[in-house]
C-alpha cells in the first residue's frame, strides 16, 4: 500500500510523524469503526534535517533540535517498528517506507 502527502514539519514536543488508519477495504474506510488498526510512521532524523533545510519548514528546524524520540510521548516506549527508512532529495521527492504487520 502507498500513498501521497507532503514531508510533515515537526510541531513542539512531538517528532516528525505521519498518522494512518487501515480498513479491509476502501469502502469500509467510510466508517471510523471498521478500521483495523491506528498507528504513527516516525521519520527518520539525517532526512528530517535535509528536508526541513527547505523553504517553508524554518520553524521545524528549532522545534527539531528540542525532541527526541526516547523523549517522545508515543516513540518513546520503543520506536523500532514505527521509524521508515527515507530515500531521496528535496528536488526530486522522498519515498518513505515502513512494513506494517496487520
């Protein structure tokens, strides 16, 4: 499964993290109640610091230098199944990835 979105920023208190939801089926994704699971992607921090090098993310450059993911409020407990692997450039695009077992 894939899917499209922008690099997130990194906000107070939190690491860069994308939320996701996974439904049976795309139909079933019309209702918050048929979901089968609910979980955070963390994002890996040498491609955090190249992305938030852009135009844009000034704010998350400071907020980044604040937080780590042992202090993290989520990532903290463990965060070894939940942290992507990042490839690209900030001209070209990024492509994270994470295996997630259902």
């Amino acid at each position: 499964m894939t899917f499209q979105s922008i690099w997130p920023g990194c906000y107070d208190g939190r690491w860069p993290h994308i939320h996701f939801e996974v439904y049976p089926t795309l139909a079933d994704a019309l209702e918050a109640s048929n979901r089968i699971t609910t979980s955070q992607i963390a994002m890996p921090e040498a491609a955090c610091r190249t992305v938030y090098a852009a135009t844009g993310y000034e704010t998350s450059v400071g907020n980044l230098t604040r937080v780590s993911l042992a202090a993290d409020n989520v990532f903290g407990d463990g965060w070894d199944q939940e942290l992507a692997t990042a490839t690209g450039n900030n001209d070209g695009g990024w492509n994270a990835a994470l295996t997630i077992t259902v």
